[in-house]
C-alpha cells in the first residue's frame, strides 16, 4: 500500500514537471495543445509506473492495457475540460486549472486498470 502512495505521488510531481518541461519543446499553442499534453502526461505516468515497478517494493509492471487505459481518461478528461465548460460555465470543476485535471486524469486512468 506504501508502495502505490510513493508511486502515486512520484506520477504526479513527476506528469507535472516533465510533462512541462516536454511541452517547451512541442510548437502547438491553441485547444490542441492540451490534448498533446494528454498524450505526453500518459506516456510519462506509465513510464514513471513501469521505472517504480522495477524499484519499488510491492507494485506491478503495468501491461499495455494500463497505457491505454491512462491515454484515453485523459484525453476524456482534456475533452471535458475543453468542450463542457463553455457549454455550462456554472459547474465547479472549470475552477480546477485543465493541465491539472489531465494529470488527475491520467493517474486515474494507470490506477483503474490496475
């Protein structure tokens, strides 16, 4: 169960530096550019999962399953975030910043399909 917090908290401090760090070097500005930053928080939570199973006591090796399940709750999370709070701009969730909530995303996504 330790094991799983300290992985946890190292996919989120690590989705949030890299993946800015990352998109510094991707040219997109606009709405696109949050779901490329779906993409590239995806394949670093995994990464940073597949890098904790090999160090860390008591977490498994993700399989291919967890990285698709990762990409596509942020890219649903991104899309959330992108399309509904114009539509209903009264709903608490358009307070949370959208990089944040794809990398809620993500972890969420690495976490359900374990």
């Amino acid at each position: 169960m330790l094991g799983r917090l300290v992985l946890l908290l190292l996919q989120v401090v690590g989705a949030y530096f890299i993946g800015q760090t990352v998109m510094g070097y991707i040219p997109i500005k606009g709405d696109l550019s949050i779901f490329v930053y779906a993409v590239v928080v995806s394949v670093i939570v995994f990464l940073i999962g597949v890098i904790g199973a090999q160090v860390i006591k008591d977490v498994s090796t993700p399989s291919s399953a967890t990285l698709s399940a990762t990409l596509v709750l942020a890219l649903i999370f991104a899309a959330i975030w992108t399309f509904v709070p114009p539509l209903v701009p009264d709903l608490p969730w358009s307070k949370v910043p959208d990089r944040w909530a794809v990398i809620i995303g993500a972890v969420l996504g690495y976490f359900a399909k374990r």
